[in-house]
C-alpha cells in the first residue's frame, strides 16, 4: 500500500505578518486560552485533503499548476471562536473574490479528483488557538494585518515529538492569465 499522508492547500503568512500576529496574541488573549499555533505554522487552509496517496498527490500538483490568477491582497481584521472545535480564528471579515474563487477552483478540482474534503462551506480563517473549549473574551475589532497574496502550496501535515508542523511541498505563483 502506498504511503498515505496527510495535506492541504493553503497560503502562509509573511513572516513580517506571523510576528505581528503572534505578538498581538500574546498580548490580547489569556495564557490558558488554549494550544497557541507556532509562529511557522501560521496559514489559510484553502482546501484540506486530508490523507492522500502519492498518486493522487501528483494528479493534484498538476491539477494546481494550471490554476491561472491575479494575486490579489487579503485583510485580517475579524477574529472569533469555534467552542465545539476549540478553535480561535483571525481572518477576514469580508473575502476578497480572489481568494475565494482560489479556494473554489481547488476544492472543485480536489473533489473531481475523488479526495477527501471537508463538508462544512469555506470559511478563511487563520487558526490562533486549538483546544480552546471555554468561553473566550475576544478582543475590540480595531486590528488588522494586511498582505498581498501572490502564491499558494501545498503543505503535508507532519507530527513528532506531540509536535506538529508543516511542510512546503510544492508552490504555485498567481498570476495574470496571458492571452
């Protein structure tokens, strides 16, 4: 049987835009929040796969390598709490049709390609805090971290040592299509 692992589509955060965030987090919520996410690890899922065999990881690669689009830029300046998942979330409170027609290309493309996808509907959010299953006080809306996307990839999920990161294994620029 083939290696299985598992992966998803996503965009990183700048590095300029991880420290920000993670200094702003340190500085808004409580310790016992939650599980904070590492600065490294800081990313929109655009389209989570879930576990995957190497084939089916090839069709995808080169499923994305045809996705022709404009970068467009993306404003974190919302941020809320899923207490049954224990998520705490900062994304952005309108989605710029870029990203969303991005994250809909490649979940069409995924589904087509019979891998697996989550059934909820797409909601961007970058993930502060895992396990955090009490109330949490949210911060006043007057944030906001703003960048220009000009890329997406596709990221394995690896865990070791109780600890998870995620690893780049192939990128795509967008850009205009060429007529």
């Amino acid at each position: 049987m083939s290696e299985q692992k598992r992966v998803f589509f996503g965009i990183a955060l700048p590095e300029e835009s991880s420290q920000s965030v993670i200094e702003w987090r340190a500085a808004t919520f409580a310790e016992e929040t939650g599980r904070p996410i590492a600065a490294a690890n800081l990313h929109l899922t655009l389209a989570f796969l879930g576990e995957i065999s190497a084939e089916k990881r090839r069709a995808l690669i080169q499923m994305a390598g045809k996705i022709k689009q404009p970068p467009f830029t993306l404003k974190l300046d919302d941020a809320g709490h899923w207490p049954r998942s224990g998520v705490v979330w900062l994304g952005p409170k309108q989605a710029p049709r870029g990203l969303l027609q991005l994250a809909g290309l490649l979940r069409s493309q995924a589904a087509r390609s019979g891998c697996y996808q989550s059934p909820l509907p797409f909601h961007p959010h970058v993930t502060l805090f895992r396990n955090a299953h009490q109330p949490v006080a949210l911060p006043p809306r007057n944030f906001s971290w703003q960048f220009r996307v000009e890329r997406f990839a596709l990221f394995e999920s690896l865990f070791s040592k109780g600890r998870t990161r995620y690893r780049e294994l192939a990128s795509w620029e967008l850009q205009q299509e060429i007529l």
